[in-house]
C-alpha cells in the first residue's frame, strides 16, 4: 500500500515535471514568452513581497519575544526582592520572640 502511494506520487510528480516542459517547449512566439515572462515576474514580486511580510512579522514577534523576556526577567528580581524582603521580616519577628522569650524566662527567675 505504501510502495503504491509513492509510485503513484512519483508519477504525479513525473507528469507534473512534463507538463512543465511541455508548456515551456510549447513557446513559439516572442508574444508568449512576454507574457510567460510577464507571469514569472508577476509571481516573484509576489513571493518577494510575501516573503517581506513575513521577514517583517518574523521582527515583530521577535520584538515581543524580546519584550515578554525583559517582562519575565523583572518580575523574577521582583519577586526575588519581595522573598527577600520577606524572609528579613521573619527573621526580626523570631529575634523578637525569642528576645521575648528569653525576657521572660529571666524574670521568672
């Protein structure tokens, strides 16, 4: 099934490559070669402006790709402060408290 599927794709792709020929061999005139060239040159701007487009996208989503890292990276030291911050505060709240305890374990003395 398989090795049918690639021989029919092979002659597929044989008759579409004669078909090619065909038509480039079938010019006769220099009227259809202006307008076989007119076409190849119709279809290349064409692809050279798609292919300006998609450069053109390629740049903006690398942009915001660029962006949404710097984003990232700053709320990462954000939040990196905030921990820090945090564990500041508990570290006064224990020196209390054990500052505490120890207040009241010599007055009990």
């Amino acid at each position: 099934s398989a090795q049918i599927a690639d021989l029919q794709q092979k002659l597929l792709d044989a008759d579409n490559g004669d078909r090619t020929k065909q038509r480039w061999d079938s010019i006769a005139t220099i009227l259809e070669a202006k307008c076989a060239l007119k076409y190849l040159l119709g279809e290349l701007v064409s692809s050279k402006v798609q292919e300006s487009k998609l450069q053109s996208s390629l740049q903006q989503s690398q942009g915001s790709y660029s962006d949404v890292q710097k984003m990232l990276m700053e709320e990462r030291n954000h939040i990196a402060e905030l921990e820090a911050e945090f564990q500041n505060k508990i570290l006064v709240q224990e020196q209390q408290h054990q500052e505490k305890v120890n207040h009241i374990s010599w007055k009990s003395w």
